[in-house]
C-alpha cells in the first residue's frame, strides 16, 4: 500500500542537512519536507491563477505529496553521490520495486520529465521548501550557505520560466 512505503520516509533525515552540521534532532526530515513543499505549492496556486496559467492543483499535490517517496528504499542521496551517478535511473528502479498505484508511478515519471506545468510548480514548491529551511538554520547559526544559495537560485530561476514575480513569493 501506499501508505506502507509512505511510513518509510517519515524519520528519514534530508542528507544535506545532516552534512551541514544539523544534529539530528532538529534536521528536516524527508516527511517535514514534503508537508512544507505542500503547503508552499497552497500558496503559490493563487498567484498561478493571477498569471493566468492553467494548471491541476490536485496533480501538483499529488506530486508533492509521492515526489521523494522513493528515497524510503533508496535513501536520500547526498548531492556529492548524485552529481556522479545516473540518480534518475536509481530512482526509477527504486520506483519499479515499491508498491505504488499506477497513477502514482505515472505522476512520478511526469515530475521526474519536468515538462509539465504541474511539475515545475510541484518542482517550485520543492525547491521554496529546501530554501525556506535554509533560511531556518541559517537563524540557528548553521553553516548552510551553499544550500541557501543553490535553492535560491533554482527557486528563482523556475519562478521566472512559470512567469511568477519572486519578490511576489
């Protein structure tokens, strides 16, 4: 079931944050991601709307919602590892071996493609998620820098593709 390879990532530490510096009791795990990447995409739909895209707001959630599922079988890989494999090969043979509905495999594969609307917003929220936290530790006085900047950066780059004003965000 669904819900059986969900239960997987919910103490699932995110690698990046554990290579930073953040003890363990306080690192976002793959779950905590996921729901502030949800709520996130909740709040950029209204300004979709107003630049006149149409989009599935239930497809992008979807999305969000199973994006990182994978990494409760094949962990969450740190960016080191996944600059010098093919990750989206580890990932999708990941996938093949869960027990996902259909729908859910081909919700993967559309996000994975990112040629969709639904999947550059889900990919948007994604990257505000990561940014946001960031932005979190670096309050806390985390050396978390080069995540601040590359989430920025990819947050802001695909906000201008979709059309959306950051400083709006």
């Amino acid at each position: 079931m669904l819900v059986d390879e969900g239960m997987r990532v919910l103490w699932l530490a995110r690698t990046g944050w554990m290579q930073s510096g953040i003890p363990a009791a306080i690192s976002e795990t793959v779950a905590q991601h996921t729901f502030i990447a949800s709520l996130i995409a909740l709040d950029l739909f209204p300004k979709m709307r107003a630049s006149g895209k149409a989009f599935n707001e239930a497809k992008v959630l979807k999305m969000i919602v199973v994006h990182d599922i994978h990494e409760g079988l094949c962990g969450d890989l740190p960016k080191w590892a996944s600059e010098r494999i093919n990750k989206r090969v580890l990932e999708e043979e990941a996938i093949s071996n869960m027990s996902l509905p259909e729908e859910i495999k081909m919700i993967l594969k559309e996000y994975s493609l990112m040629k969709s609307d639904e999947a550059k917003i889900a990919r948007l929220a994604d990257l505000m998620a990561t940014w946001r936290m960031a932005i979190y530790y670096k309050q806390l006085g985390y050396d978390v820098d080069d995540i601040l900047k590359s989430s920025q950066l990819e947050s802001m780059k695909l906000a201008k593709e979709l059309g959306l004003v950051m400083e709006d965000l």
